[in-house]
C-alpha cells in the first residue's frame, strides 16, 4: 500500500507539473517574468509619463508650479514609503497577494487621476498610484530572485531591467502623444486595461509564497520616516510660493522644519538602535556602500530634480508640442541601455570609478549646457546635451552597482537593495522640490530685474514702442491708441518668457553644480582586483 501510494502521489505531480503555470514546470519562471515585467513597465512609465503633460495640467487646473510639482513628488514619496516595508507585508500575508494588491493600487489610482476635477484630488490619487508602484518594484524583483536559479538571475533580471529602461525612454513620447492627440487625463487611463490584465495574469500565474520567519514590524521607524519626508517637502515647496508672504521665515515653515528635524532624529537613532529595523541603516557603515549611496543621493537630486525642467521649457518656451518634447528624451534611453553593458564590462577590466568619474562628468557637463539655453536655442543643441547625458547616465550606473555592492555579504544583498531604491526615491522628490521653490524665486527675481533695466522715460525706449505700435497697427489694423497697448504687452510678455527661461538655467546650472559634488565621495571609494582581494 505505501509503494502504490507513493508512486500515485509522483504520478499526480508529474500531471500537475504537465500546465506550464505550475511551479515545477520549466516554463514558469518565465511566465512570473513577463508578468513582472509587464507591472514594472507599467509602474515605472507613471514616473516619467507625467512630466510632458504638466504644462496642460497646470492650464487645466489654473495653479502654479509650486502647486502642481506635488503631481511628481506626491508619487515619489508614496514610493519611497512603500519600498522598504512592502517586504515584511509580502513575507507577512504572501508575496502573490501584495503583489496583487500593489496592482489593484496602483490601477484604482490611475482611475482615480484621470477622473480628477481639481490638483488636490489628483495629488491625492497620485498617492495611490505610488503606493501601488512601491509595492510593485521591490516585491518584482524580490520574486524573480527566488524565481530563478542562480545561473539564470543575471538573465532574468537584465530582462526586469530592460522593462524598466524602456520605460524611461518612451515614457515622455507616449505621454506628449495622448496629450497632443486626446486629453492629459489618458495618460492615466492607459494604466487601467494593462492593470487589470497584469492582476489577471498574477491570479492565474503566479503560486503563493509566505515566509515562515517573519520578523516584527518597525512602527517606530515607519511612522516616524512618514512624518519627516512630507513636512520637510511641504516646508521646501512652500517657502517662496505666491500664498506665503513671509516667505521661510513664516511660523508654520519654521515649525514643519523643527518637527522633520525631530522625526529625522528620531528615525536614524531608533533605526540604529532597534533589533528588526524598516530600514537597515548599519549597513551605510560598509564603506563602499556607504559612500556609493552618497554619490546616488547627488546623483539622484541633480537627475530627478532637473528632468521636469526641459519640458517646461520646450513647451512653455519654445512652443514644442507634448509629443515633440517628449520625444527628445527617446534617444537618451537608447544611449543609457546600450552604455549600460558596456560600462560594466569596462568595469570588470579596469577600476569601476574610472567609468563613474567620466560619466559624472558628462552629467554635469550636459546640465551646464542648458543652463545656457534661450529662446532662439536650436533644436539640435538642446539633443546634444541629452546625448551626452545619455552616455553619462550609462557610464554611472552599472559601476555603482559594482562598488556599492562590492564587500557586501550576500545574505544583506535585498536589505542593501531596499536601501538604494529608497535613497533614489528620496534624493529625487527632495531635488524636485528644491528646483521646484529655486526656480520660482529665481523667475521673479529675473523678472524684477529686467523690469528695472527698462527706463520708460528713454529715447530707446520710446523708439521700441513706437515700432511695436506701428507692426501691431500694420498686421491687425488697430488704431494707434490700441496699437500702443497691445506693443506694451507683447514687451512684458517677452520680458516675462526671458525671465522664465533664466530661471530654468539657474537651476541647471545648480543641477551641474550638485553633480560635480559627486565627484569627492567617487574618488573616496576603495577597489582592489581581485588577485589583490584574495591575496589579502
């Protein structure tokens, strides 16, 4: 009986084994991939999609940039949240379920953006949208890991990371497309078929997994990271907005940087302190890790923080369409994904921070070509600053990974992994509201400036407005008196655009200036070869 009983419990496994969704099966692994892939697709294409369509969001809406920068940072910080504690909720209730949740999310959220009737519900809906992504990213990654065997991980994971580039690159081009051809509402609305076939996908796919070792949730840490990140956004975004007439020196400014401080403090002692932290902070005491995170953070500030500054002004400045301006972004993707690879193998030849101080360098020399741009810049200089960021951002990355991830033991790989997507989140809605509040203050110091240079009482001047009198007279047929008025606005209209585009130069000249810090902690950063790190 226990022969017939054993050989009919293999037999039923073997026909078990026979659907290609089974996890047996030798096709599965590759079936969890492409459903991974298609949810990083989707989650990482909301964070770039959405910059091409401010300009027709802040006209829809009729609010300033300080205002509608919470459409990104909103999205941001609700990632940055999610990712180092969607591990022990997947660990807690099953990887296959919060997966599905982080779907279910990120969809509902993306239904609820583009039935937005005003910013506030749309920034509300980016939230949920964000806490989706959160999920989605880390917990993606997580099971193609276990997934795979170790001889196939490389594999598996250049293809998880190819979702994510490709993302990045037609990210703007789709979005200026359903901006130009339809509504900005749709860039949203795509989301929702993907999603509920990605959640279709993850119900007939993927198998449950639970880890038996689950380990207390840090609510300290939790709570107190989630007070310090959006006061301290809030107090930046709003120190030189048009409501806030004291500017930093307004009470509730001074008192959303006092209360961050503290949660900050609190956060970083208790991370050190606790047995079973959110967020391993020890492991910032390896030295390449620690300090590889420190060029990410800048890295990150200067990236994030300036990559919604081009559309604003090909769109705003230059008059580009949504698609025309997304579509310069499309050629730095393609550069980025094939220098990649490239720069890795470069890495494993020769020291990795050679390859990471050329490409820092070309970064911020990108940045200081814009910070020369203006309104008769041409078409084919502006490419040739994304050209060359493309082949910086390539040349960066892959060494990164290498140094930072050079002594660390492999069991502390997924904490370590955790705490680099969480710094990138972080850097980059810190950089989006730093750019956000400069170039604000920056425009109207800019306008002011220029609207003192002009001496109304001047021969120079008079000429001017005479001249404009006479073209507005000579292509509208208006009287002089009309004609007078309407050359005085179209004066204050350019001075107003120079003083706009000044100020986006201000903060890509600062985008530079940020990079170029990166520089120290790089050349900091130990390596030897490995004959050497064996011999030693």
């Amino acid at each position: 009986m226990r022969k017939v009983s054993l050989s009919h419990r293999i037999r039923r496994k073997v026909r078990n084994s026979d659907s290609a969704f089974h996890p047996q099966h030798e096709f599965y692994k590759w079936f969890v991939l492409g459903n991974i892939m298609l949810g990083t697709f989707m989650a990482m294409l909301d964070a770039t999609i959405v910059n091409v369509a401010l300009p027709k969001i802040m006209s829809s809406f009729s609010v300033n940039l300080d205002k509608i920068e919470w459409v990104i940072t909103a999205y941001m910080l609700a990632m940055a949240v999610m990712l180092p504690t969607s591990g022990w909720i997947a660990d807690k209730f099953g990887f296959k379920r919060i997966y599905f949740m982080g779907l279910f999310f990120f969809t509902l959220g993306s239904l609820l953006c583009g039935l937005s009737h005003d910013e506030n519900t749309l920034i509300m809906a980016r939230i949920i949208q964000g806490l989706g992504a959160g999920t989605i990213q880390p917990l993606g990654m997580a099971i193609i890991t276990r997934e795979f065997p170790l001889r196939q991980r490389g594999i598996a994971l250049g293809f998880w990371a190819i979702a994510a580039a490709a993302s990045v690159s037609f990210g703007p081009l789709i979005g200026g497309y359903l901006v130009d051809n339809f509504s900005w509402q749709l860039i949203f609305d795509v989301n929702i078929p993907i999603g509920v076939i990605a959640m279709l996908f993850t119900i007939i796919i993927q198998k449950e997994y639970i880890n038996k070792k689950i380990k207390d949730f840090d609510f300290i840490g939790f709570i107190s990271v989630v007070i310090f990140l959006p006061v301290l956004l809030f107090a930046l975004s709003k120190g030189n907005a048009a409501t806030n007439s004291d500017g930093w020196s307004a009470p509730y400014i001074l008192a959303c940087f006092a209360i961050s401080i503290i949660a900050l403090t609190v956060f970083i002692t208790h991370e050190l302190t606790t047995r079973h932290p959110l967020i391993e902070l020890r492991l910032l005491k390896d030295f390449n890790f620690g300090f590889c995170n420190i060029v990410l953070f800048i890295f990150s500030m200067g990236m994030f923080g300036s990559t919604f500054l081009l559309p604003l002004y090909l769109q705003n400045s230059l008059d580009y369409t949504a698609v025309q301006a997304g579509s310069v972004f499309l050629p730095v993707g393609i550069i980025q994904g094939i220098m990649s690879p490239l720069s890795g193998f470069t890495a494993s030849k020769i020291n990795p921070k050679i390859p990471m101080i050329i490409g820092i360098f070309l970064l911020a020399f990108s940045f200081y070509i814009n910070s020369d741009l203006s309104f008769l810049s041409e078409h084919s200089y502006i490419m040739t600053s994304l050209y060359i960021r493309g082949f910086g951002m390539g040349m960066i990355f892959t060494p990164l990974s290498t140094l930072s991830l050079y002594t660390m033991p492999r069991e502390k790989m997924a904490q370590a992994a955790a705490i680099t997507n969480t710094i990138r989140q972080i850097a980059g809605s810190i950089g989006v509201a730093i750019f956000t509040t400069l170039l604000t203050s920056r425009v109207i110091y800019h306008a002011q400036m220029f609207g003192n240079a002009i001496q109304a009482g001047t021969q120079e001047f008079k000429n001017v407005m005479t001249h404009l009198a006479y073209f507005m007279q000579a292509q509208g047929g208006s009287s002089m008196a009309t004609a007078m008025k309407q050359g005085q606005s179209i004066l204050f209209s350019n001075i107003n655009k120079q003083a706009y585009i000044q100020g986006i130069d201000d903060d890509f000249l600062l985008a530079a200036i940020i990079t170029v810090l990166a520089f120290i902690p790089t050349v900091i950063l130990r390596y030897k070869k490995k004959q050497e790190l064996q011999s030693s």
